[in-house]
C-alpha cells in the first residue's frame, strides 16, 4: 500500500510540475510576442502603442511568480515611458529581462529570435528580423549592432 502512495504522489507531482513548465512556456512566447512589438516600434521612433504590449508583458510576467519579477518591474518601467528617450532606457532594462528569461529557457520555445547588441549604448536587444533594426537609436542609426545570438 506504501508503495501505491508514493508512486501516485510522483505522478501527481509529475504532472504538476509539467503544468508549470507548459504555463512558463506559454507566458515567455506571449512576453517576447509583445516585447518584439515594442522594439519594432522603438527602432521606427514611435512610442505609440508600446504602453499596452508593456502591460501585457506585465500581465505574463506575473504569472511566473517571482521568476517574473524583472519582467514586471521592467515592463511597467516601459508602460510608464512618457517619451521616446525614456521609453528607450526603460526599453534596456526589459531587454536584459527578456534576455535572462530567455537564456534560462534556451530559447527553445522562441528559437526563431536572434539576440543583438549595440556597442553605442553597451545594451542587447531581441528582434526577428535578418537585418539589424537598433531599438535605442532607432532611424538615426537602425543598423548599427551586431547579432550574438
């Protein structure tokens, strides 16, 4: 009988446990969904419409417990933004955030995002696209960077 205990407190534990990675996967896919629209529209100078994908970024993070905690601090740091210029040094913290999430994970649930850095303002960034499209200089300077991942 013991041993009928144990083996179904493993398998309840088991399943638990993938629920948790499911959801942690499914939140890290939605975070970087709405981090990419943010650094898409930082790297055309726009700051319209980033306050809602920070939100969201938020919303997501915080499903993750205090593993989200950066993500949140960051994503609300970016939502806040009353400016471009701001908006793009909030955009660094979230960045290194995403980064951190990401690596921890592997990037094996968003394999398709390439990890860039500009040397101008010593700050990574991620994106999809093939070309460098630099969110913290944005038109000024849209190439300027290099992949690292």
């Amino acid at each position: 009988m013991g041993k009928r205990i144990i083996l179904g407190t493993l398998v309840v534990a088991s399943v638990l446990a993938g629920v948790t990675a499911v959801q942690a996967s499914d939140a890290l896919k939605a975070i970087v969904g709405s981090y990419l629209e943010i650094q898409a529209k930082l790297a055309t100078d726009k700051v319209d419409g980033i306050k809602p994908a920070a939100e969201a970024i938020a919303a997501q993070a915080a499903r993750l417990g205090t593993d989200g905690d950066a993500l949140v601090k960051s994503a609300t740091a970016v939502a806040a933004a009353a400016d471009l210029k701001t908006a793009r040094t909030a955009f660094g913290d979230l960045s290194d955030a995403v980064i951190a999430a990401g690596k921890a994970d592997g990037w094996k649930d968003v394999p398709e995002v390439k990890v860039a850095y500009c040397p101008m303002v010593k700050k990574s960034w991620v994106q999809k696209e093939a070309e460098i499209r630099n969110p913290y200089y944005g038109t000024a300077m849209l190439t300027c960077g290099t992949f690292t991942k």
